[in-house]
C-alpha cells in the first residue's frame, strides 16, 4: 500500500471519529433535549447505535448489484418509531435491474412487499393481495418489465425494497423466510479498498447526521402540542411515511416526576 492510501485512510478515519463527536454532542446536548443524567447517558448510547444502521445503510448493504436483505430496525439499532408488531426487511437495488425475492410465506398475520424511492412509496403488494403457493412458497418480482405473478413495478434509480411483518402472536406465527437475487449476469463482490472504505466511511457519516437531526425536530414539532395524539405530519417532510396504507398519529409526551 502507498504512503499515500495509508494517509488517505488515516483522515478518513479521523474524520469520521470526529464528526462522530460532533453529532453525539449537537444531538444528546440541543436545546430541547432533556437533561437529566438518565437521557444524557440514554442519548449517547442512541447515537452509538446509529453507527450499526449507518454503516449497514450506506455501506455494508448498499451496493444493488449485491442485493441482502437485512433487520432495518432491531432493538439495538433503530431509527425514529418502529411498530412493536413488525419485523422490517429492506434492501438497496437498481430500478432498472431485474430481481426476484423468494422463500416461504409463513404464517405471520398480515405482509407487503413495496418498492422505495428516496422521496416516496412506489408500488407495493399487500395483506391478501400476495399470491401464494399451496406450500406456503412466494415469489414476487421488482423490475421495470411486468412479470406474471407477484409483481412490483420499478424506475431506473436507486431503489429500495421494503418488507414489513406484522405479527398478532408472536410465540405461535411463523414468520417469513426469504432471499433475494439479482436477476442477470454473476460476479464476486470487489473486495475493499482505500476509495471503498473512504466513501463509506463518508457516506455513513453523511446520513447519520442527516437521519438523527430529522428525527429530533420531528419529535419537537409536536413539542408545543404535549400529551395528545396528533395526526399528520410536519410540512416540510415528504410524505412518505403516511403512505404504505397507514394512518400515523404522533404524541409528544412530558410525564411529571414520581
């Protein structure tokens, strides 16, 4: 390696780090946060965890010509407000590519299948409208082209695929056991390299930072509204998270001492 790459790297890491400081500090101390030693500790360790989904986000799992899914939210790297009930698939594809999720439906109470842009929901394929083998087997298409079958219409872009599970018991649904691949010519994924490791470091940070500031002044915009459900969304959002065939209600709680 040149002298040159290992300092490249070395920035790239210090970068990194530093703007991790950055974001830990501007987030766990703004002005509405509380501050208590309970939230101070409890913020820090929220941001911690933001590097996992981060790095997955951006970097681990980003690459659509090597589609994974993966957990997009767990209870140890989330986002915002998960439902309790749902289990969240996702991954990064290629609008004008061609792919095919398959597996087993399982017996989990209600699914859909979606397709994501940066800005909106696109198509989607929910609850009793997901054809289903007689075994249980599911196969749904995301391309631009119509497929028989399962099919969700794609654009050129990048592009995300979103699987949701919503539960009603737990201990006795079984829940989906699924795959996805590339349809098209095969190849090894490009082994890492200083400009690999360089832009995800970047790009991991970049989005970080972008994702936790939108959650917390989402949450203040319901600040002045306290202990009441709110529905709707602030105004300078896309949009989005209405969609999917939700009703979303938003409540910013302020709970006196014991």
């Amino acid at each position: 390696m040149s002298t040159s790459d290992d300092q490249r790297l070395q920035t790239a890491w210090a970068d990194f780090c530093e703007r991790l400081r950055e974001a830990g500090d501007r987030l766990v101390f703004r002005e509405t946060a509380p501050d208590t030693a309970q939230d101070r500790a409890a913020g820090y360790q929220y941001v911690a965890r933001y590097i996992t989904k981060a790095m997955q986000q951006n970097w681990e799992f980003a690459d659509p010509m090597f589609p994974q899914l993966w957990h997009l939210q767990t209870p140890i790297h989330k986002s915002f407000g998960d439902n309790p009930d749902c289990n969240y698939l996702t991954a990064a594809i290629d609008g004008a590519q061609t792919y095919r999720v398959v597996g087993n439906r399982g017996t989990v109470k209600w699914v859909s299948f979606a397709a994501a842009s940066e800005s909106a929901i696109g198509s989607a394929i929910n609850g009793d409208d997901l054809q289903v083998e007689w075994d249980g087997g599911v196969e749904v298409w995301f391309s631009p082209e119509q497929h028989t079958g399962n099919w969700i219409k794609t654009i050129p872009g990048p592009q995300t695929v979103v699987i949701r599970q919503f539960f009603g018991q737990w201990d006795t649904e079984e829940p989906m056991r699924l795959r996805i691949e590339r349809v098209g010519p095969l190849a090894a994924p490009p082994p890492p390299s200083p400009d690999n490791v360089i832009q995800g470091l970047r790009t991991s940070m970049d989005w970080l930072i972008e994702d936790s500031t939108r959650w917390a002044d989402w949450i203040d915009f319901y600040r002045d509204r306290p202990n009441q459900f709110v529905t709707g969304m602030p105004g300078w959002t896309d949009g989005g998270e209405n969609s999917l065939g939700r009703l979303l209600h938003f409540c910013y709680f302020h709970i006196a001492p014991d």
